[in-house]
C-alpha cells in the first residue's frame, strides 16, 4: 500500500466525496488559492472552481450558520474554521441551531455538514490558536465529534461524516498534519463513526486516548513499556460521539487497568466523561485506580518551554502507566 | 384578496387565543404573539411561490399561518402535543414544515438570518429557481449574524429577501436607544444591495414592496433587506405589564392598525361589505376554535420516545 500523510489523506476525502455527490461543497477562510492556512483544501480550487471551494470573509458565525442553512437546503457542506480555538465565534450557531434542529423540529431537518477544524499544542501558538475544545461539543447533544489520528482514519472518517446526515465536529492536529501512513487507494474506503480502532493489543494496561494523544500513547506503548515489559493495549478513540464503549469495556476487562490521555485541559475534559462511565460499569474488573493524564487548568503558554511542561508526551504517559502497572 | 383579509384575521384571533389560553394557565412555556404585525406577515407570504424558504422568528406563528401552516398542528405544537408540527418537540418558538420550505422559527433573536443565507446560497448553487425570505426583528438587526450574513448574501449575490419587522422594541429597549440611525433599511449600503423602508402595516405596500424585491432576488440580482414599520399591539411576551411604552403610544398606534386599514380598503373597492365580512370573521373563529379543540384533543407525545430523533 502506498504512503501519504495525514494531510493528503484529508484531501483525498474531500476530492473524492466532491467527485461523486455535487452536494458536496467547501467553505471557510483562505481555502481557495491559498489551500487553507495548513494546506489541507491546496489545489481543489483549480479542481472544482470558486462555487464549490469558496474563500469567505472573516465572519465564522455568519459562514458556519450559512453552511447550516445550506445544509437544511439539501446541500453537503465541509466548513473549515482555520483553528479549533475560533469556533468559539460559531458555537452559537452549532450549539443552538445546527445540534438541535433534527430533534426539537421532529425529526423534519437534517442537517449533513461537516464543521473541520484543527486543535491542539506543540506549534507553540500561543493560548488562542492551541486549544482542544472538544469536550464542549460532546456535551450538546446532536453533534458528532470526531477525531482521527492516522491518515488512513482521517481520510476514512471525513467520508464518513461528510456522508453523515448529521453535523459533524471533525477536529484535526496541527502536528499529525504532516504524519505518513498507509491508506488505501481504494477510492471507497469509508471508516464508520463510532467504532474505536486498537491501535496496539497488550495484556497489562489501556491506555485511552483520540488525536495526537493517541499517536504519543502508541509510541509510548511500542518503544517504552514495552521494553520495561509491560504489555500495553492501546485504544484510539477515533470519535467521541459516538463514542464506542463496548472495545474500552472489553479492553479493561481484560487489562484490568486504564490510563486516559487528553490533550486538553482536565476538568471537564472527555477523560472524565470515560472514566466515569468505566467506573460506573467494569469497577469490579480494576486492580488500580483509573487515572487521567491531561494538561492542567491553564491558558497555554507560547513559550516553548512553558507549552512543553504543560501538555502530556510519550514520556509523561509511559511514567504515568509504568506507575500504574508496578504499584 | 379576501383570502389575505381572512388570513389576517385568523392570525389575530389566533394569538389573542393564544394568550388567553396562557393566562387561564392551559399551556405552558412562553409565548410571543405577533398581534399587529398581520400585515407584515401577510404581505410577504402572498408574494412568494411554492417551495420558497422561510425562516421565522420567536414571534412566529403569524407567519407560519400566512404561509399556509395547519392552525390546528401549530396550536397542537404550542400546546406540546404529539400531533403538533415538531410533535410537541418544539413548542411556540421551534415549528417548521420542511415539506412547504417553512425552516421554522428560532429561539435565538438573530439565529435563522445565516440559516436563511445559507439556504439561499444552496439554492443558488443548485439552481432550484427558489428564494429565501428571513425574518427578523429590530432587535436582531444589532446581532452579529445580522452583519455577517448581509455581507456574505451581498458578496455572493444571494437570491434572499431580509424583512425587518420593526415593530419599536426589542422587549423593552426602543429602537431609538438600541439603533443610533433612523431607518435599519439604511444598512443595507454597507452591504452594497438596496434597503427599502415600507409601512407594515400596509399590506399592499409591502406586498408591493416585496414582489420587487422576489423579482431581483430571482433573476440573480442579488438581496434585498426590507423594513417593515410595524407596532406589536400586545406585549413582548407573556407577563409583559409595558411599562416602557404609553397608552398613548398604543392608541396612536392603533389608529394605524393594519387589519382595519385593509378592511377599509377592501370596502372601498367594493370586495368588502357587512354580510361577507361577517361570514369571514366567522369562519376565522371558526378555525381558531377547531385548532383549539384538536391541539386539547390531541395526545401527549409518549414519554418513551423522549430520546428518540437526537440524530438523524
């Protein structure tokens, strides 16, 4: 199988699912000549033209509103907010109209569009253009939140959710952009929502974890604990909601010990969503504690120094399991 | 023409229902009638064609009813029932009927005007031939989606009409201390499309108005915001006692009201006499309590279906 990165895979998603519905069309900042401010939406303009690859104003509550109501309308749209922590100028449109439609409407809208965006730390970006937002999301009911940490998921999932006929929070990472993997040329490979993938199979601990942090704990896993001996399962989350319960519970059954790793502040963060719900269903299967690896409850800093100590690494992770396991 | 006259009457007799029930404490939530403003309501809705877009307000039943909405679904919805249009889902503020391209009204003041944009651009971009018209308030006109979707239906030159229902108030605040210029219509130019100011309470004159603005909107010419003075004759919502307006505001106002003065019309053209008027005021009363008897009548959504439709 061929090799290509994360971010051509994203393209690939969307060259594809343009090509075989015109419904489909892409919306937001500097995406047209300018590919987006990481490249992820170059050359689809001279693919499909201005109508379909449409470079907006800085207006994101006016543009995540219009793609909801094209949506309505019967039209597929793939809006892109340049970084996760500007959605904060669109939630009202997300939270109250695009999430709530289908149901408070009786089941009349349906509203398929995809709202892409990209999180996280490590480019140093300073406390508006490094957060992970997306705990906010999975607390509205109505929206799908997803997160993919390979170019295989992310090209698999975007097809998915662009074929979803609900919105979709499809968050990418600044430093998974540039990740390689295999992906199938296949032109119909489409990964559903909801369906956790393990990454890694191991005996002695789960290791929880979505985006980048499921690449760190799979570099932890492979290289560190598992030379200390210590079998690690680790389970890529790949979509918060839906969220796939039933791998995290059969992987804890078995393991008996549960790390989760989020990238993004603690309180409040997913991670508590999971760990709850492992305590409320398997808490007779563990032997430990669950814990959370998270960055604490600060704004992030952009010094590089400062923004290191706060978000969670393979080393961080491996400590944390190793502790897990040997305690 | 005795069609919109009818029309208008239902719509008011519909809300002074509407706000009776809830001062007898028959229905719950809130409510915001739109007593006053038939004109309005009226006068776009008998401009547009079928399968046009809507998108309503919180002050929204009038205009369901003037496109053509079930009374008797729409009381259902107000009442919370299982036959109502969300199917009790909604209530006063969340009712559509997608089937007849009414997107439904909106619980956010200024949430449907990108909602409208954006149906406009699909129609646009499919070419269905079909328009959205946004209603809006005074009030909304200070939202950032307001500006934001003004901007983007002028730059994309969208096939949508924005109607202003200024009717004074945004609750309690006067236009005058929330709008520092006279007519909202004016902002349009900043958007680069007309604005128009029209007498709302007028409905030939904004019937005139908006098929002007419906023939530019369907030959690619791109939006049209139209202003719509108006006056709401009730309330804000249920429990307002309007102490931020005098009684002599409201009997001025109501010298202007526009069921009269397109009754007055209508007999003076010879459409209107006695006799019909009668028969017609009984028929709308008719509706209104037929809507009220269905909407009693009807059954509870079933708690065992609470969670069902989060997702499509």
């Amino acid at each position: 199988m061929r090799t290509i990165s994360y971010t051509e895979a994203l393209r690939e998603a969307l060259q594809e699912e343009m090509i075989i519905n015109p419904d489909v069309f892409l919306l937001g900042e500097d995406i047209g000549i300018y590919g987006g401010a990481f490249g992820v939406t170059r050359g689809l303009l001279d693919k499909f033209g201005a109508e379909r690859v449409r470079d907006t104003p800085i207006s994101e509550q006016g543009f995540v509103g219009a793609s909801i109501g094209a949506a309505l309308a019967g039209s597929r749209p793939v809006v892109e907010i340049m970084f996760m922590d500007f959605i904060t100028l669109a939630v009202d449109q997300m939270v109250n109209q695009a999430a709530k439609l289908h149901y408070v409407l009786g089941k009349q809208a349906r509203c398929p569009m995809v709202l892409r965006t990209v999180g996280g730390g490590g480019r140093c970006y300073g406390p508006t253009h490094s957060q992970s937002l997306e705990a906010w999301f999975t607390h509205v009911p109505g929206l799908k939140v997803v997160a993919p940490s390979t170019p295989a998921d992310a090209k698999g999932l975007l097809k998915a959710a662009i074929r979803d006929d609900n919105p979709v929070v499809f968050m990418e990472h600044k430093l998974l952009y540039g990740c390689r993997g295999e992906v199938s040329e296949a032109p119909d490979t489409v990964i559903p929502l909801g369906k956790a993938r393990i990454a890694r199979a191991g005996t002695d601990i789960t290791l929880i974890a979505w985006s980048w942090m499921s690449a760190e704990a799979g570099r932890a896993a492979e290289e560190d604990l598992n030379t200390q001996g210590i079998s690690a399962e680790v389970i890529d989350l790949r979509s918060l909601i839906p969220l796939d319960m039933d791998t995290i519970i059969a992987s804890v059954k078995k393991t008996h010990r549960a790390l989760i790793v989020q990238e993004s502040c603690r309180t409040g963060g997913f991670g508590a969503e999971i760990s709850a719900r492992i305590s409320e269903t398997v808490y007779d299967y563990l032997d430990a504690p669950l814990l959370r690896l998270a960055t604490p409850d600060i704004p992030l800093s952009a010094s590089p120094a400062l923004e290191r100590a706060a978000i969670p690494d393979r080393s961080r992770i491996f400590e944390a399991a190793r502790k897990l396991v040997e305690e | 023409m005795l069609n919109w006259y009818r029309t208008m009457l239902v719509m008011r007799l519909f809300e002074e229902k509407v706000e009776r029930l809830f001062s007898d404490g028959v229905i719950r939530g809130t409510t915001h009638p739109a007593t006053g403003q038939e004109a309005v309501a009226v006068g776009v809705c008998s401009v547009l064609k079928k399968g046009d877009y809507i998108t309503s307000t919180h002050r929204g039943h009038g205009h369901f009813i003037a496109r053509g909405g079930d009374p008797r679904r729409i009381m259902a919805e107000i009442f919370g029932k299982a036959t109502g249009y969300s199917r009790g889902r909604g209530g006063s503020q969340f009712m559509a009927d997608y089937r007849m391209g009414f997107l439904g009204g909106n619980g956010i003041t200024g949430g449907s005007i990108p909602i409208a944009t954006g149906a406009a651009l699909s129609a646009k971009m499919k070419d269905t031939g079909k328009i959205a018209v946004c209603f809006f308030g005074d009030g909304a006109s200070n939202q950032g989606t307001f500006h934001e979707s003004l901007n983007l239906a002028g730059l994309w030159k969208l096939p949508v009409v924005y109607v202003c229902e200024n009717n004074l108030y945004a609750m309690s605040t006067h236009v005058d201390k929330a709008i520092p210029i006279p007519y909202i219509a004016d902002r349009a130019a900043s958007y680069g499309f007309p604005g128009v100011v029209v007498d709302g309470n007028d409905l030939l004159a904004v019937r005139e108005v908006m098929q002007a603005a419906c023939i530019r909107a369907r030959n690619g010419e791109g939006p049209t915001l139209v202003e719509c003075k108006t006056y709401r004759h009730s309330g804000h919502s249920r429990g307002d006692q309007r102490i931020y307006r005098s009684r002599e505001e409201e009997a001025l106002w109501m010298t202007r009201a526009p069921i009269r003065r397109f009754r007055a019309v209508l007999i003076k053209r010879g459409a209107l006499n006695q006799e019909n008027d009668r028969h017609l005021r009984r028929e709308a009363r008719a509706i209104v309590t037929e809507a009220v008897r269905f909407a009693k009548q009807s059954p509870d959504p079933d708690p065992a279906t609470l969670e069902e439709g989060v997702f499509a």
